[in-house]
C-alpha cells in the first residue's frame, strides 16, 4: 500500500522499524518521528511523521491508519488512498493543533513513484524500436501498483510461497555398463618411445623448472618443459583401445614389475561419504534425484566428449609464483588419501595431465589467501575436458540468489518480530566428492618432475558447479522434510519452541497456500553456503543444530569458524542483511574486492579473460540493488561474451569507463527494503509465462503464452469477435483479453510469475497503476485482479511494440499464415504449439458486465 521512502508498506510499520522511515534526528532531538494523534478522518487515525534535513528544520506529512482496503481502493479508482501534502495536512489540522500560521511549511510532494526493471523475454522479439526486445528497461511505476502486495485480505507477504530455489529434479540412474574387470597386455605401452623417451625427458625439463625458479615471476623459467601431446589414437593403439589403471604394474620403488594393467571399469568408489546413510534418508524421504546417489556411490563424472589422448601440461606461472601455497596443498590432499603417492610414469593411461595453478584472492579488509585450481581448459584449448562438456544435457537446476533468501526474511517479518538469521559453510566440498574410475584418466597432475593423481572431484571442472549444486540440493530437501516432521512432533507435544503466533502462521498458509507451504522457517544453499532464517531466536537454534548434525552424518565437514548465528545482522554473498534496520545492501567486503578488481583493469595493459567474468557478474548484482545500473550491467555483460574465449585481453576504453562508473555506484552502497519489492528480484523464475495479447477493432482477439520450462508447451487461444462485443471500443477490447488469458490459463498455472505484454496504451495504464476515468475499465480491471488473485499470480505489465506483438496481431486477425511465419522466425517451432480455449462463460461475464455499464453497447471510450 502507500510507500514511505524506499517503499515500506503502511501496513508493515511497527515501532521496531519507525527508525529506519525516517533520516536520524538531530543529536538536540532524542524524539520519536512518528506519533500517533488523536485525531480522526473519515474514520480513521492519523499518524504524524517527522523527518529532519541537514537545515534541523521539520517536515511533517500524515498517512492515514490503518490504510484502506485493497477493495475500497478499487471503488476508488483514480482517487487512491490518500497521503496529504505538508500543505493540505496543515489545512485539515491546523484548527485542532492550533499550530502557528506563520510556521514554515515544505510544498514538497510525497515521492509517488519509484523505478523497476522489467525481465527480459522469454522467447526474443525482433523489432527494433522495442527496448525490451534487445535490453532491460527502465520504467516508472506508481507505488500504488497491485504488483507490491497481492491485497490486505491476505495480510501482504504472510501467504506469499516460499521461494522455489534447492528443488531436486527427477532423474533415474543413467545405464552403466557394468563389465567384468579384465587385464589388458600393456607390453606395447612400456616398450614405445613416448614412455622411455618423451615423458621421462617431459618430467627432467618440469624438475628442472622447479629447482630453478627465478626471484622475478616473468615465466622464462617455464619455456624449458612444453606440453607432451600424443594423439587418441595413438594412446589407445598402445593399450588395446582400453583406458587401463598401470598402478598394478608398479613396484614399491616405482619399477615395472608386470605388464598386465587393469581396464578401468565402473565400480564403486570409496570415499568419507556414508552413501548407505545418504539413501537410506532419501529414499525415506520421496528424493526424486536417483541419479545423483548413483554418482555418489560409482564418483561423479562430466561425460566430457573430449579427445581420450595423452596430454602432459607444466604447472601456469602462478603455481610457481605462490610455490609453497601449492606444496602444502598437494602434500594435505596426499594426506588426506584425495591424491596418490608421486609416480614417475602416468599410473593411468590415456593420461591427461592438466595444468595446476594458484590464484591470489582478496577477502577483504586487506586479507588475502591463495586458491590452488586445476585448468581443465587446457590454455583454452578446443579439445579440452572442459570444452567437451555439455551442460545443457545436465538436469535444470535454478541456482540460488541472494533476493531468495532475502524474500524469505521478508515474508517472515510480515508476522514475526524475533525474526533470527544463520549461516554455514562446509570444508572442502568439492573435495569430499569422488571421481568416477572412468574418468580418472582425466586429473593426472605434473609437479617437480612427478606424477600424480588425483582421485577426487576438483576446482576447475566445467560439470562441478552443477553436481555440487545437486548434492547441496539433497541436503536442503531433506532438512526441508525433516525440520516438517520435527515441527509436527513438537505441536503433538505442545513444546514451547512452537508458540500460538508461530502455529497460526501455519495454520493459515496450510489453509491457502497448500501443503507444500508447511515450512515454519526457509533453508537455502548456494554450492557450499547455507543460509536460514526463522520466526524466533530458539527455532533459529534448533534448526542450525539439526542442519549441522544431518550434514556430518553424511560424511561432509563444517567449517567451525565460518557458522554465524543466530543474529539480526548478518553477511551472506557480499550483502549485508540488517533486521533492525528492515534493509539488504552491498557489503564493504563485496566494495573493497570490486575497487581492487576495478584498479587492476584501470592500471593493467593486459588481464586476464576471467578477471571481466567475475566484474560482469558483480556489476549484476550492483544493478539488482540500484535499477539505474542496469544498462552498464548489461553492457559489461555483453563484454565478457564478446571476450569470453579468449586468455588475456586489453581492456578497451569504454569498458574501463564502465567499470569506474559502476564503482561508483558500488561505493554509494545501495541498499533495498526487505519489503514486497522483493517479489520482482532480476532472476529466471520457476514458473513463469510471457502472455502476447492483441485485439483487433472488428475481427477477434487472441493470445499466446509463452512458458519458460522446457516440459510445457506454448498456449495459443484466438476466436472472433460476436455482435454484441463488436461494438466495444478498442480499450475495452483489449483489456478483455487480459481477462481471458487470466481465466483461461490460471487453473493450469496457479502460483506463477507472468509478464503480461500489451500493445495499448490504455489497457498498459489501466493495468499498470489502475488507473481509468471510465467505469467498463474499472469493471474489467476489478475482474482481471480477482482471477491474479484467484491463481495467486505475479503479475508485471510490460509496454510492447506494435512491430513486436507479430503474434498476437496475427491471432487476432485470424492470419494464421503470418502467425506461422512469425513464429518461425522467433524460433518457436510447431510441435512447441498447443491450442486451448477461453471457456464461453468467462466471456459472458465479461460481456455482463460492460452490459450493466452500457445497456446501448456504445462504442465510446469511456
């Protein structure tokens, strides 16, 4: 409802956040700035609010309270609820307070509008004069919009579902060729010129590298050991066309002592995993992800099409230059049993020896510490492991965002006041995941003139960040189930960690949202950082000490000093989160590593590629907290794509001017409200539909839904136009058709973000602040947002181009043959098309109701 400063609704005030309403008063002043008079009009009280300048001087406006209902301000129409002007609220209290007439008063008006971004479209559109159909928009949008609550009827935030983040997908186990381990004749192999000459002469040159490594890091050391490449087919040729484990063939002392090697098979693998624990409580549980435990028990694989040959890499410069970093990492993991012992020749063969690195990070605060990485590109190599990887055969997955967790905080603050936060992060994560023997081939490691392998999953594998964010996903669901089974046992006993407020929480979002809502408090994890929240301090408690214990039982590590909470203030990916201040902004981390990022592109001649992946993705997330940022994002965003196959650049002019601009922005810290806005945070939703509708003046109507998950079809529904609707004027008409698309595909689609894409710019005004002076708009209007409600839809309006809305203009004027060819040049092909039908009587509803406005059906505007 009315929004005071950064869109805080009326009806979420408490005395607990009137401090962040209003500027810090002066140190003269220790008063409230809000005071509740006692006076009434029309019915209602009215609240005095004080806000100070840097001038000490008073500015005083008066919102009613409670305000209006959602229902009373649709009778409203283009009158909403009311906040008075300085001036206008002196008028009306003046007589009462016997305020001074001479007292200064400030004609500034109450910001009435704010600014959002609109998402981009599902399916692209052509045109060229329609910003949306090639970049992000910016556009007002009145703070009386419906999209900022769905009604006071269902008290704002406190039914709205919990983010869909951490859903496991359902797989079944890929087919595995189990085979018989068999012993391979490798004679051939140990006889060959590469295994006496090449590799041995490979590893004295890298040796030799190591003993020597210069004071100053220009690389010229490394121009002694060069990459050892042998082509597949000459790999296998020395194997029998097997990909076989040589270990067997190694005495103690590194000596051959037989020639028969083992061929790699898919076989278990043993790891600190406790697998048997893991399925057992999926699989009591209903976790759908079968495959994953598969990977999990036989090592996690990337299916990389790359080349089965041998590839021997020397270390990048940046292991020789943090040297000791490096050592220590790779003798931990040799303790730890992740790597093997040093050999002399590959122990696997095929054998692909990657890169190993190390890479300096800033944490911030002046704090720096050294990543040890494994370069599966192979230098940006076309027939690297990486470049083999196809990722779009992997299961969807939606990645976690910080607005996630922060519309969960939100959603919990409608009704809580302990409201209590917490954090984790588990050790080494990557590194407690096995490798599939199959693939073992691929992570041989070069070091000091040895051999090593490494025989758990590392930091550089393209596949990782997917099959992580799977086993984080397994985590989540099954603390999800487990903490609803916990919550119940407790109401059973009447424990005190469930109080009356917490029980009718749920209780009412059981009743209307459904029972996939039964949560009481929300768990997310991004790879290996898990964030909760919860209603009150003790269930904050309980829940962290269940998630830590359920994460040891399967075989993972927390970091100790890394679990924070339960707290009211809280970092979590470069954002701090205040409670008692009701805010989300950038983090002084997330600034400082940005500024030295940005200075190294400022002062470099030459970077490194990956250094404008990691800024385009942080000017991202500066734009989610300042909208005006967006269109350097998206440019900083297209750079890194122009860029992104590349090893080392020269930053041009303009992106250098990019990225001191979006320091800028950075060092203003922007910060949003943890408030209702959050509903429209720049992500890919769950469920989303783009609705194209169009309506022609006397031929018919039609629209197309367009469905961002590949399982769903896109909608099409066209019909003509009867007599009776024939004579409506064309507003009408094409706000009909938003009504008809809201009943026709809401059943279906209930719970999901829709971007209504309109051509007419009435129907955009009457949908986007509701306002109309006409009565047949405001009753459509009134219907429209009964079926949002109904289906529990978020809705965004979004301005198209007449050029753009090729589809629904087609379905409108019953030109299927245009439909067809605009369809295909957006890429929509026909198996992807399915028709349905707006059900007769919706449209007599409609009809009734612009009958009862206009009994002569008059083709009048208004």
């Amino acid at each position: 409802w009315p929004m005071l400063l950064t869109e805080t609704p009326l009806g979420l005030i408490t005395p607990s956040i009137t401090r962040r309403l209003c500027p810090k008063p002066t140190v003269r002043n220790n008063a409230s700035p809000v005071q509740l008079l006692p006076h009434h009009f029309e019915g209602r009280r009215v609240i005095k609010i004080t806000y100070w300048t840097a001038t000490d001087s008073q500015q005083i406006t008066f919102p009613f309270w409670p305000p209006p209902s959602f229902t009373d301000a649709l009778q409203f129409d283009d009158q909403p609820p009311k906040i008075f002007t300085l001036r206008e609220a002196l008028d009306l209290m003046v007589p009462s307070l016997r305020l001074p007439s001479e007292e200064p008063i400030y004609d500034k008006l109450w910001p009435s509008k704010i600014q959002f971004t609109l998402p981009l479209p599902l399916v692209p559109r052509l045109g060229h004069l329609d910003l949306d159909a090639t970049a992000w928009r910016k556009q007002d949008l009145t703070t009386f919009s419906m999209r900022h609550v769905n009604s006071t009827e269902i008290s704002d935030l406190q039914l709205m579902p919990w983010p869909q983040v951490n859903l496991p997908p359902i797989t079944s186990p890929k087919p595995r060729a189990l085979r018989d381990v068999r012993d391979v004749d490798v004679t051939a192999l140990f006889q060959s010129q590469v295994w006496n000459v090449s590799i041995p002469h490979f590893l004295r040159l890298d040796k030799l590298d190591h003993a020597n490594i210069p004071v100053s890091h220009r690389g010229e050391h490394r121009r002694r050991a060069t990459p050892l490449i042998l082509s597949e087919a000459a790999s296998l040729a020395l194997t029998g066309g097997h990909i076989v484990d040589l270990r067997p063939c190694f005495g103690s002392d590194g000596s051959i002592i037989r020639s028969t090697a083992v061929a790699m098979a898919p076989t278990p693998v043993s790891s600190k995993l406790n697998i048997a624990f893991m399925k057992s409580t999926g699989h009591k549980l209903g976790f759908q992800d079968k495959d994953l435990f598969d990977q999990l028990e036989y090592g996690f694989t990337n299916d990389s099409k790359s080349p089965r040959s041998t590839r021997l890499y020397p270390c990048h410069l940046g292991a020789f230059k943090y040297y000791k970093a490096v050592q220590d990492s790779l003798q931990h993991d040799i303790d730890q049993g992740w790597i093997s012992r040093p050999y002399t020749r590959p122990p696997i063969w095929p054998a692909v020896a990657v890169p190993r690195n190390a890479i300096q990070q800033y944490k911030g605060f002046n704090k720096y510490s050294v990543r040890v990485t494994t370069d599966m590109s192979e230098m940006q190599s076309d027939h690297s492991i990486n470049a083999g990887i196809d990722l779009t055969q992997e299961p969807h997955l939606e990645m976690v965002r910080i607005h996630d967790y922060l519309l969960s905080i939100a959603i919990l603050l409608s009704k809580f006041e302990d409201v209590h936060l917490w954090k984790s992060d588990l050790t080494k994560y990557y590194r407690h995941i096995p490798k599939s023997k199959e693939e073992l081939f691929q992570q041989l490691i070069v070091w000091d003139g040895n051999i090593y392998l490494d025989e758990r999953s590392v930091f550089g594998d393209a596949i990782m960040v997917h099959k992580s964010t799977r086993l984080a996903t397994f985590i989540v669901f099954c603390l999800r189930k487990m903490n609803q089974k916990r919550y119940q046992e407790c109401i059973r006993n009447n424990s005190p960690l469930i109080t009356r407020p917490i029980l009718e929480f749920l209780s009412t979002r059981l009743q209307r949202l459904g029972l996939d809502q039964a949560d009481l408090s929300f768990i997310c994890q991004y790879i290996d950082d898990m964030l909760g929240c919860a209603p009150t301090k003790a269930l904050a408690i309980s829940d962290k000490d269940e998630a830590l214990k359920f994460v040891q039982q399967c075989g993972l590590e927390i970091q100790p000093d890394k679990v924070v909470g339960p707290v009211t203030k809280i970092e979590a990916l470069g954002v701090v989160i205040s409670l008692p201040e009701r805010t989300a902004s950038l983090s002084e981390k997330f600034v400082s590593k940005l500024e030295l990022r940005t200075t190294e592109v400022l002062t470099s001649t030459s970077i490194p590629a990956k250094l404008i992946e990691s800024l385009a993705f942080s000017h991202s997330t500066i734009s989610t907290f300042d909208p005006t940022a967006k269109p350097l994002a998206t440019a900083s965003l297209k750079y890194w794509y122009a860029i992104q196959n590349s090893r080392t650049i020269i930053p041009s002019q303009e992106f250098q001017d990019l990225a001191r601009e979006m320091l800028r922005y950075a060092k203003n810290k922007p910060s949003i409200p943890l408030n209702p806005a959050l509903l429209f945070p720049e992500r890919t939703y769950h469920q989303r539909l783009d609705i194209e509708m169009d309506a022609s003046g006397d031929i018919g109507w039609g629209f197309i839904a367009l469905s961002n998950s590949p399982s769903r079809l896109h909608e099409v529904a066209w019909d003509l136009w009867d007599e009776e609707e024939k004579q409506w004027h064309i507003n009408i008409k094409e706000l009909a058709v938003s009504c008809y698309a809201a009943a026709t595909l809401g059943p279906a689609s209930q719970n999901f973000y829709v971007v209504e894409a309109i051509d007419n710019s009435v129907a955009e005004r009457v949908a986007l602040q509701n306002k109309s002076t006409g009565p047949a708009l405001r009753a459509i209007q009134q219907k429209r947002i009964q079926y949002h409600l109904q289906f529990n839809w978020i809705v965004h309006q979004q301005r198209i181009s007449s050029a753009d809305n090729d589809l629904a203009d087609a379905l409108s004027r019953n030109k299927m043959i245009e439909f067809a060819q605009a369809a295909y040049l957006r890429r929509i092909k026909a198996h992807q098309l399915r028709r349905i039908f707006c059900d007769l009587s919706v449209r007599h509803e409609i009809k009734k109701l612009v009958t009862q406005v206009f009994p002569q059906h008059r083709n009048d505007t208004n």
